[in-house]
C-alpha cells in the first residue's frame, strides 16, 4: 500500500543496464506526456476502480488487491486492502481497519514521494521519458512510455505509463524496483463525471467507532 502514496517503494541487471542506457527526453514521449498532463488538468475531479499487483517471482510474493480512488485537484481518498488513505493536500490520514487505527501526518510533497494526484505529472521533475510501443487492449488504443529517474540512487530503475490513445488518460502503470519487484496498477470503471465535494477528503472519527488516533504531527 505505501507504493501507491511513493512511488520509491524484475530487478533483471541487465535489463537495468539498457533502461538506463536508452533513457533519453525523447520528443514524442513529452508530447505524449504533456497531453495526459493536461487531460487531467481539465478533468478536475474522478472516480475510478483499480487493480494492484505485487510480484517478486525471486521472494515467491504474488499479491493481488482492487479499491477505489477518488481525485480533487491535490487531494485524494484512496481504499484497498483495508486501509483507507485520505490526503487533503496538507494533511494525510492513513486508517488501518485490522486494528482500528488511524495515523495523522502531515503531507511533505517535497519528500519525493509521487502521490496518485501526482503521477499524471511526475515526468516534469527528476525524470528522463521515451516512447516505447502503441499497443492494444481489449480494442482500445494505448501508447506505452518509460519514466527512468535521474537520480541512480532510487529505489526504483523505472516506471511505465499506458496511455489511452483517444483521450489521454491513464489506464495501466508500473514500478520497477531495484529489489526485483514490480508493482502494477490498472485503472476501471474511470468517472470523470463524479460529483466529488471536500468533505471527502477528511477523516471523519465519528464514523469509526472506538478508533485508536495515532497523531505524528
């Protein structure tokens, strides 16, 4: 779950290797970028499902979850796997129902941490891009772009971006972490529509009965 909040957290070296080698600030790739980018600016606000994968064929780890997001501008509310994660742009609630228990942060966005608010416009700071593939799924058109860090000392060598032909939203990413694991995150039932108001983007105690506060503020 921490992967969705940062992105740092098939490590195959010499696949390692050629990432880093080819990876480039190839045009195509930014202009492709760019419209996703602004696709999102004018959407505002969604809803959607999504699917997430961890694999580490190495450590045996094969770990399947869905949940729900919902995006405001800089603010989300995300749940899987039974936790809610709740941002409102300053703040972060992070609420774990095995234990009943919520912890309160504050939102650093300089941590370099790449929230789901902010994966539609990572490749601006810290990223070389290049155009891989067009592909196809399930009939729709999607273009397929590698983001590869500048900085050789993150924990991950690469993420990959498919990205919807026709409107330029995002239906697939996935992490590539130095450890040999990757993480895959697949977007359905996409509501660019969804009436999504403030109040959302709190955590509300009242509606957890007997929950644990954990303030790390």
């Amino acid at each position: 779950m921490k992967k969705i909040l940062s992105v740092v957290a098939l490590a195959l070296v010499p696949f390692l290797q050629y990432s880093t080698a080819y990876a480039q600030y190839d045009p195509k790739a930014r202009e492709i970028l760019d419209a996703m980018s602004e696709a999102y600016r004018q959407i505002g606000s969604f809803e959607s499902g999504f699917s997430y994968s961890m694999e580490n064929t190495d450590q045996s780890i094969n770990e399947d979850f869905e949940g729900e997001i919902a995006v405001k501008g800089d603010k989300y509310r995300l749940r899987m796997g039974g936790q809610e994660i709740i941002n409102d742009g300053s703040t972060v609630w992070t609420y774990l129902q095995e234990v009943n228990e919520v912890n309160i942060d504050d939102y650093d966005p300089e941590e370099g941490d790449i929230s789901p608010t902010q994966i539609y416009n990572a490749y601006k700071r810290g990223f070389k891009y290049n155009y891989l593939e067009d592909e196809t799924i399930d009939g729709k058109a999607y273009q397929v772009v590698d983001l590869v860090p500048e900085n050789s000392d993150n924990q991950f060598f690469k993420i990959q971006l498919h990205i919807a032909e026709d409107d330029r939203t995002l239906k697939k990413w996935r992490i590539f972490d130095k450890n040999g694991t990757r993480y895959t995150y697949e977007i359905d039932n996409f509501n660019p529509q969804a009436s999504v108001t403030d109040d959302l983007f709190t955590f509300d105690s009242s509606n957890y009965e007997g929950v644990e506060v954990v303030d790390l503020r």
